[in-house]
C-alpha cells in the first residue's frame, strides 16, 4: 500500500501551508520500510508518515525544516549501524511537496486511479525532485518510480456486531472500509450508523470490482449469503470471502454450482472459505484478525507463515 492515503490527511489540516516531502529512495542491507517510503514534514517539525520503525523521523524532520527555509533540495544519508545496530544504509531525499500536489492525489485515489510518482534525486542543487505521470516512465539510474494504485477497499457485508472488528481492524491499517447492510435487516435509514444498506443485485454497481478491492460476506444468514454470492463471484473482486463452517460453505457451494455461478474456475478460485488464516481464532476479534491477515496475505501474495521460518 502507497504511504498516500496516510499522508494526505495531515496535509489537509496544515490548511495548505508550504510542507516538505521527504522520500526514501535507496538503501542498502536491513531497512525497516522500503523504498518509497515517505514522510510530510510542516515548518514547525510536526510530521506524517515514517521512514524507519521511528528511530530517524525527528531527525529528518529536523532536515526537512530546513528545506523549507532555503527552498532547496537535499539528500540526507543516513548509517543505521553506529546507533541503531541495523546493518544498513539509507538515502533519503528531501524537498518542498509540489504545489497543488494534496488535492490532484486526493482527487486520483478517490477515482481509484493508477498512476506514477517518478523522483529523480540525482540533482539535489533543485533540479531534481517528484512529479506526478499517467504512464510508466523508463528505469533511470538516480529515479525512484512509486506506481501508485486504489487503496485497499473492502467491503464488508453484514449487520451484526462481529462485523465491527473486521472493520476497525481494516481502517486501522489505512485500508478504505465500507460495511454495508443486506437490504431486509432492520436500519434506520439509508446512511445508518453501522453501514449501507444495499440489495444483493447492487453490490457490483457500487463497489466495482479491481484488484484492489475484496468483500467479505459474513451474514450468519444462508439465503442472504447466497444472494450475494451469487452476484461478486462472477465478477474480478480481488478477493471475497465467506463466514461459516466448511460444511456450510458447501451447502452454498452446491447452490451456486446449480446456478451455474461456479462454470468458470476463476469464481471459486476467489473464494476463500472458511474465511481467515488459522490462527486458533475463538472470538469476534480474534476472528477478524484472521480475517483481515488473510486478506493482507492475498494482496501481497504471501502465505503467512512464520518470518523466523524463512531462509534467505
């Protein structure tokens, strides 16, 4: 996930004053955040974002305040090795954020676009520094290219109370939440508190499959399970998930195999069900921390297993 989403907020509260961008774009041996990792810096040091597990951003703070002052660019070098005992290198580039650069991303991530954030940081004098491109631009020795996509949405379709976990778990990690309340369940309106309401037949429509996007259907109801199972199968979701036993996915599996829903390998290959990693779940929030490991695991490509286990 692109630092984007979690930046532009702070960017929105400092009311459009000058703010410096401070951008990861090298490293060498262990790091804590990749490269692209940024972080936003105002004039009197507060900052968003991080480039390390929080052992460098007041010192870069520090740097980027002064970029503010001179207008200039620089490229901050950091070892991690003589204080911090992490094997590494860092490169860090530093500049004034492009104006009008808050509200042209806003507008993009809201229209969940894709796009590119090319940072050239071989000329920090001022002629290097980040610009926003529709395309793909060549590999450059000195640019760090950020494809920049939707942010993780998941939609999450249910009206009971173990739903929330998933949910706040979800917002917790950046990721665009929409909980959403089978057509029939008692509401209070159309923008009740704990969703939307939405028919099975509307699903599509609204959420509109990409890869970035799951849904997780957890209605502790069989019939309303298989209406809308019926309808985000058949379509690109990147993930959908189902709540409930295996025996009561294959009860449902043998409805939506009868509906023809299942004739394309690809619909069951992007069900998972039972939903979640096994993680010896026993409550709602145990539950939903499986539940959202797992989806994390799908937009990564990972299995979760153990990090102690892997061998490099």
């Amino acid at each position: 996930m692109s630092d984007w989403p979690r930046l532009l907020p702070f960017a929105s509260a400092r009311g459009g004053e000058a703010l410096a961008l401070a951008t990861l774009v090298a490293r060498s041996g262990s790091s804590y955040r990749p490269a692209g990792a940024r972080l936003l810096v105002g004039a009197d040091g507060a900052f968003s974002g991080s480039l390390s597990g929080g052992c460098l951003e007041d010192e870069v703070a520090a740097a980027a305040t002064r970029v503010l002052g001179t207008g200039a660019p620089s490229i901050h070098e950091v070892d991690t090795r003589p204080h911090f005992g992490c094997p590494g290198r860092l490169t860090i580039f530093i500049e004034r954020l492009p104006d009008g650069w808050p509200a042209e991303l806003a507008g993009r991530l809201a229209r969940r676009e894709v796009f590119y954030v090319r940072t050239d940081y071989r000329a920090a004098g001022g002629l290097g520094g980040s610009r926003l491109l529709d395309e793909t631009p060549a590999e450059e020795t000195g640019v760090l290219v950020e494809r920049v996509g939707p942010a993780p949405r998941v939609v999450v379709v249910s009206g009971t109370s173990d739903a929330d976990h998933v949910v706040g778990l979800g917002r917790l990690l950046g990721w665009e939440m929409r909980r959403i309340l089978p057509a029939g369940e008692p509401s209070k309106g159309e923008d009740d508190a704990r969703g939307e309401v939405c028919r099975p037949d509307d699903i599509v429509r609204r959420f509109p499959p990409d890869a970035g996007t799951a849904v997780v259907v957890m209605t502790h109801h069989l019939a309303r399970d298989l209406a809308f199972l019926r309808e985000v199968l058949p379509v690109p979701y990147a993930y959908v998930g189902l709540l409930g036993s295996s025996r009561r996915r294959e009860l449902l599996l043998a409805e939506l195999g009868e509906a023809g829903v299942l004739a394309d390998d690809a619909a069951l290959e992007r069900l998972h069900a039972p939903v979640g990693l096994d993680l010896g779940a026993v409550d709602p929030a145990s539950v939903a921390l499986a539940v959202v490991a797992e989806i994390q695991c799908a937009w990564s490509g990972r299995q979760g297993g153990r990090l102690r286990d892997l061998r490099k």
